[in-house]
C-alpha cells in the first residue's frame, strides 16, 4: 500500500509550486522519512524538506425527515514537500 493518497491541486497548493513545494495528502501513521522516500522514488527528484500537517475533521450535520443526524469527517495527514532546485513534479503527465 502506498503513503501517498494523492496530490493536493488547489488554488493555495499550486501557488507553492512555483518555489519548489508540493503538496500531498499522505497516511496517517506516516513518517517524514517514508514521505521522502516515496516521492524520491515515484518522482525521481531529490526532496530537500518535509512539512506535516496533521488536520482534525469536520464535523457535519444533516437533517432528515426524522431529525438531525451528526458525522464526523475523517481525520487526515498532509504533507508539503519542498524539492531540489530545478526538480519538477508533474501531476498532469498522466492525463
């Protein structure tokens, strides 16, 4: 199984693609050193430093026509990863 999930693409992620940082939703019980493994070897690019992020989930609530029902979102683990200068990830490649 893999440590990375998938790769965070959103407007705040890509502005720190232009100084080298990626981001990433990773596993839980994850290390930085498993994180920088991983990506050295799916990438193929030399990962300078890791940042983890760990994030509570939200809770939410709906309503029914018996009554209101109230869940939990799960929690999670990102990760930014900043790489080698002149070292480019490309989420697109694969489209």
């Amino acid at each position: 199984m893999s440590i990375l999930k998938k790769p965070i693409v959103t407007e705040k992620a890509t502005s720190l693609n232009e100084k080298g940082q990626y981001a990433f939703e990773v596993e839980r019980t994850a290390n930085k050193v498993e994180i920088k493994k991983e990506i050295e070897k799916l990438y193929g690019v030399t990962v300078i430093g890791i940042s983890t992020i760990r994030t509570q989930g939200k809770l939410k609530s709906r309503f029914t026509k018996t009554g209101a029902v109230t869940g939990r979102r799960p929690n999670g683990k990102k990760a930014i990863v900043t790489v080698k200068e002149g070292d480019v990830i490309d989420f697109y490649s694969g489209i």
